[in-house]
C-alpha cells in the first residue's frame, strides 16, 4: 500500500490540493477497502497489492470528486470498478488467511 500522498496526488493529476484532504478520503477507501475484503490493513496481504492500490486510489479519487452527500447525476462507474476488486480480492484474502493461520499452527 503506497503510503505516499504526493504520489497519490500525481497519480490523480490534482492542483492546488490540500494534502491532509487527500489523506483523509484516501484513509477512509482504505478503511472501505479492507472492511469489505477482510482483515486489518496492517496484514501482508495488502502490502505491494496492486489491485487493491488502485482500487484505493479509484475510491479516493471518487470521494474528492464527489464531496456532497447528494449528486444529481448517476455517477456508480468508479464504484463497479472497485466492486470487481473486491470481488477479486475477498476470495485471495480467504485464501491468504488460511495459509497464515495453518502456517502458524503448524508452528505452534
């Protein structure tokens, strides 16, 4: 998980933006993210994931773009994006998690 908020900004070609801002919207898609996949985001499993790094930057860039709580248009393409993601991503963390808990009981 890329912790660098220049980098995020870059990616999303964002001027004059304010980067606690950005921090912000990117820390609650990370919050999204693993609540829907599982887990902590402290576990390896998020850790240089790609897929899940563009999903968090997908959903950081939708919350930025989209501040107000009502909208008049139908904006859910980010959202479809994200949701293929997560359907990606919650059966490769099941799996992932197994393999650590069997790993750590055959240790123990």
């Amino acid at each position: 998980m890329s912790d660098n908020v220049d980098e995020l900004i870059n990616n999303l070609r964002l001027d004059n933006t304010d980067n606690s801002e950005i921090e912000f919207y990117r820390n609650v898609a990370i919050d999204f993210m693993v609540s829907a996949i599982g887990g902590s985001e402290d576990d390896e499993f998020y850790k240089d994931n790609k897929r899940f790094d563009l999903a968090v930057q997908m959903l950081t860039d939708y919350y930025y773009k989209n501040k107000s709580a009502t909208t008049s248009n139908k904006e859910k393409e980010t959202y479809y994006g994200v949701q293929t993601f997560i359907l990606q991503l919650k059966p490769e963390y099941q799996f992932w998690k197994e393999a650590q808990d069997n790993g750590n009981s055959s240790n123990g």
